[in-house]
C-alpha cells in the first residue's frame, strides 16, 4: 500500500469519510484517518453520527415511537394489545447493530472507491505548502505524507462545570443512548436538540423526564409560532420543560444525582434523578492533532479557523465539519466535504448555508429551512406568511397524527419563499421540498401551482403556500 497521498483526511465522521470518497472519485490517491473503536476494538467509522450520534437516536426514537403507539396510539385505529412488555436489552441491541450496519457500510464504501483506511489517531509531524507528514497511532505507529490534507475530527459533548460525565450517572448523548434500564426519574439539562429527542426516547419508554432550560425561551432559534406549536405538543405529552432556570451544585450518590437549581421566579429547587442527561452544545475536537507544533490556527472558540471555503491557515490543510464554525449537522459536514475534494481538484464546490435544512426528530418533527419570522422582522424584510395546519390534512387524519402546521414565509414584493417552517408528522421528509424550491429561489406561488399528490401530507405544504395569497382551499 502506497504511503504517499495527494490527499489525507482525519476523522472518517460525515464530513470526512465522504471527503474521502468525493476525492477518491475525483482520481485523488487518497487517505482516511479515523480513530473511533467498537466494544472489540475493531474500527467504526462514522464518527459521532454513525456511533453515539445521529443514527442510534434515530434508531431508538424509531423504536420507542412504536412501543408509544402500541401502548397509547393502536387503541383507536381498533388493534387490541394484550400483554405488551419492553425488552429493552434487544431495543438497544437493535439499536447496536442499526450502528454496526453503518460502519460495516462506509468500510465497503472505503474498499469500493479505493480509498485508504488507517485506524488510529492521527497527528501532524511536520508540512508546509509541499506536503505534510501525518503520523498515525494505532495498533502499530506509522507515518504517512499527504499533498492535501482534510481535517475532519468533529466535536464532544460540552461538561457542566463540576459535573464531569461519568456515563453511568451523569450521561453525555453517549451514555444516554445506552441506558440499560429505563429510569424512573430523568434529568435533562438543556432544552436543545440532543434533551427533547433523548428526553422524548426515555419519556416514551416510561421515564418521568424533567428538563431544565436557561434561557427564558423554548427553542430560541425556531421560528416563534413552531416553538410555541412544539412547546404546546411536547408538554402535553409529559415532557417537563423548565424555562429560565440556573443550576447550581449537582451530586452524585450512590444511584441517584440531585440538582440543586433555580427557577424562572427565583425560587431554589432540589430535582432528585436516577440518570442525569447533560446536553448543553457540543465542542470542536483538535485533542491530539498537533495544531500548535504545525501552527494550524483555531479560534477564540476552539474551532480551527477557516474561511468560507473552508481554508486553513496553512497551505493545502482544509477543515470541515463540527470542527470549524456554522451548523453542527451532519449534512452540512458532508457538503463541505464533498466541496473541499472538489476544490482541490480545481473545480468550484459549494455550500448554501441559506438553504441547510434542520430537523429536531421528536414527535411530531420540528424542520425548517431560511430565516424565521423573528429574523425577518430584526432585519427589517417585508414579508408575508401563510400557515396551514395538518388538523386539516386528509393524510394526516388518516394517519392519526393532526398535530402541528407548515407555514411559508415569503418576501411581501418578489413573493420569493425566504422561510419554511414545518412542526408535524413527516417533517424531516416534507421540508425537502422546500429546500428545492429555495435553491432554485422559488416563490410561494410555485409551489402552490404544483401538483402535489393526493391524500399526502405534501398538500400541506401547498396548502400553506397558497395561504401566502390569502388563498388556501381546504381551511
Ligand atoms: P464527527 O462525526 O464527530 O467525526 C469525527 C471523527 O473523527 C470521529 O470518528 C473521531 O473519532 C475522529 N477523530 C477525531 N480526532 C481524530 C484524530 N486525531 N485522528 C483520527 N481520528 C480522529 N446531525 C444531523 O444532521 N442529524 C441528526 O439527526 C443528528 N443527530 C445527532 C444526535 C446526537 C445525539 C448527536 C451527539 C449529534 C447529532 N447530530 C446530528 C450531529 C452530527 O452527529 C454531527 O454534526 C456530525 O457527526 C459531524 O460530523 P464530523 O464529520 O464533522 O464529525
Ligand atoms: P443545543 O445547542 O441544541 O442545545 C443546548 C441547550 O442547552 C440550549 O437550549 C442552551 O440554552 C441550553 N444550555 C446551555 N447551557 C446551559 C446551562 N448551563 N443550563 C441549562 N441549559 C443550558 O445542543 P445539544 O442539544 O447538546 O446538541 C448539540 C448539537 O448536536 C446540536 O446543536 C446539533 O447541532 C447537533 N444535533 C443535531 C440533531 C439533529 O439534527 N436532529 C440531533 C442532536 C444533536
């Protein structure tokens, strides 16, 4: 095996497994270094996302939303549960090889596209603009050169200050996505992504969850409307969110964790646990790259500092991914990835941040894409909105699931669609639609002229951009 590269990536996470596989297709002799282990110390790539992260949430919100709906939801569609029981050890072990299946893929796609794979960790020796030496540390140590290299090394759960993850008591999204018992009571703190879904998994699965928010607003970044939507929907199905709070001491004892923590009012409560979940953001991971002694420059953050495409300071040593500054999200890696590898094949990759969708995977999904009414308003756009709400959704009603709306934001001139915002079912698949129409920088008009199926829940969302005009037709 060649150990001279033209390019060489580390981390094979989403930004930098698919890095790898762009440059690859892009003739490039190319590397990937990637460090994470499995329970017997074999490689699994995928970084966060594929083992403590996207995918192993999904597995078992996917997995608790069905033992939901046999113990509340069957009832009235008619089907009759006699005797349903949880065997939480095969959900997780589920859970496990849905992990597996992933890591086992992106080794194929490695093999596939002839890509190089090292398992171990990967460090900068030495480089400048002629090319750098990579050191990797696993199993055995070697050294390996690279004309281009890729930084792709992710983030970690962000620690509360005096409550160091333990991952029995105190749970990073690692240890709360491997709970071998469902808790009785569960602390999260922080109402971000990472809190509602894993708040949503252990609440379906019989846990009493207890969330506890800083700030005063629920999902500050979501468009008011869907926030208060989602709040309302959340709440109702038990998950506890308090807004406004400041914690204070936490302790561990034996099997339980207590957090002392004040409320919105100022009045001092004592939340007694038997697992804590601290999801409070995530932080860029450089541990162990050798920044300094290459003089790779990070920011004041921690993020290695790039430009908007996604350049280092150092010649020919590009970043991508949580590692660097914007959306912590998968695709967003991947785009960035898959742009870099273009770049330095001379071609002119790009990534749209106006248009990088999100989606918060509880029930029903939260999903968005563009600016929010909040954002409109501070930036002074004239703007007009139009809601619909799946109560009034054929599709929906046949499914069940009537919660929630889409609603349009569209600029009050040019009627070009500037925001779409989705809370219901289906709405990491619905909010594709609007990602398409705001590339090609369509108005609302577009989409309430297209066809849409019937009885889907995409009617939904022409519904909504005909409401824009004042003009829906089922509501
Ligand atoms: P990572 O996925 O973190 O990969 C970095 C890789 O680099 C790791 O394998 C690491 O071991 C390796 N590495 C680090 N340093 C070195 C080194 N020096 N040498 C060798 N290897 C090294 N995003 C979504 O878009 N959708 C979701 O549904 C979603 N769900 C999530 C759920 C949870 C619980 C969490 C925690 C995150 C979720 N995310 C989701 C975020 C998503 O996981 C990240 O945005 C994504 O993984 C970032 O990809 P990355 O390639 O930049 O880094
Ligand atoms: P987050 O940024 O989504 O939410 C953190 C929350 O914790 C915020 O609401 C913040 O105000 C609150 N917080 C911060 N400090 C606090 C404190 N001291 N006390 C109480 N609350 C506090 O971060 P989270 O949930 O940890 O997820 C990290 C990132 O992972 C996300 O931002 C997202 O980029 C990614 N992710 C994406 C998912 C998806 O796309 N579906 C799923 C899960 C994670």
């Amino acid at each position: 095996m060649s150990k001279n590269f033209d390019v060489v990536v580390i981390g094979g996470g989403p930004g930098g497994y698919i890095a790898a596989i762009r440059a690859a297709q892009l003739g490039f002799n190319t590397a990937c270094i990637d460090e994470w282990k499995n329970e017997k110390g074999g490689p699994a790539p995928g970084g966060t996302c594929t083992n403590v992260g996207c995918i192993p949430s999904k597995a078992l919100l996917q997995s608790s939303e069905h033992y939901e709906h046999a113990s509340h939801g069957f009832a009235e569609h008619g089907i009759e549960v006699k005797g349903l029981g949880l065997n939480l050890e095969k959900m997780l072990g589920r859970k496990n090889t849905v992990v597996k299946q992933n890591n086992d893929g992106i080794l194929y796609l490695f093999k596939k596209n002839k890509v190089s794979f090292f398992h171990g960790r990967g460090s900068f020796v030495k480089g400048d603009a002629n090319g750098y030496e990579i050191k990797v540390a696993g199993a055995a140590e070697e050294t390996i050169t690279a004309k281009h290299v890729i930084v792709a090394t992710g983030s970690n759960a962000r620690a509360l200050p005096g409550a160091e993850f333990d991952e029995k008591l105190i749970l990073s999204n690692t240890g709360a996505l491997a709970i071998s018992e469902v808790p009785k009571k569960l602390g999260v703190i922080g109402a971000g992504v990472i809190g509602l879904e894993m708040g949503s998994v252990w609440r379906r699965l019989g846990a009493e969850v207890t969330v506890l928010e800083a700030l005063p607003t629920f999902l500050g970044a979501v468009d008011e409307q869907i926030a208060k939507e989602a709040q309302k929907l959340l709440t109702k199905q038990g998950l506890a969110v308090n807004l406004g709070v400041k914690i204070g001491t936490i302790k561990t004892g034996k099997n339980s964790v207590s957090v002392e923590y004040t409320d919105a009012k100022g009045d001092a409560h004592t939340g007694e646990f038997d697992k804590l979940i601290i999801s409070i953001g995530r932080t860029p991971n450089t541990i162990g790259l050798n920044a300094e002694g290459v003089g790779l420059k990070l920011d004041e953050r921690g993020f290695i500092a790039v430009d908007g495409d996604c350049k280092t300071n150092l010649p020919n040593v590009w970043a991508v991914g949580d590692v660097v500054r914007g959306p912590m999200l998968a695709h967003k890696a991947e785009e960035e990835g898959v742009a870099v590898a273009e770049r330095i094949a001379g071609q002119h990759g790009h990534v749209n941040f106006n248009t990088i969708p999100w989606v918060i995977y509880t029930s029903p999904e939260i999903a968005w894409v563009g600016k929010t009414e909040q954002q409109l308003k501070a930036e002074g756009v004239q703007y007009k909105a139009g809601t619909f709400p799946f109560l009034a959704n054929g599709r929906a009603r046949a499914l069940g699931d009537t919660s929630g709306m889409v609603k349009f934001l569209a600029d009050a001139k040019t009627d070009e669609i500037l925001g779409v915002h989705i809370v219901g079912p289906m709405a990491s698949e619905l909010i594709s639609e609007a990602v398409v129409a705001m590339e090609f920088r369509a108005s609302s008009e577009d989409i309430a002229r297209i066809c849409h199926a019937h009885p889907s829940l995409s009617e939904a969302t022409k519904e909504a951009a005909l409401a824009v005009d004042k003009r829906a037709l089922n509501f």
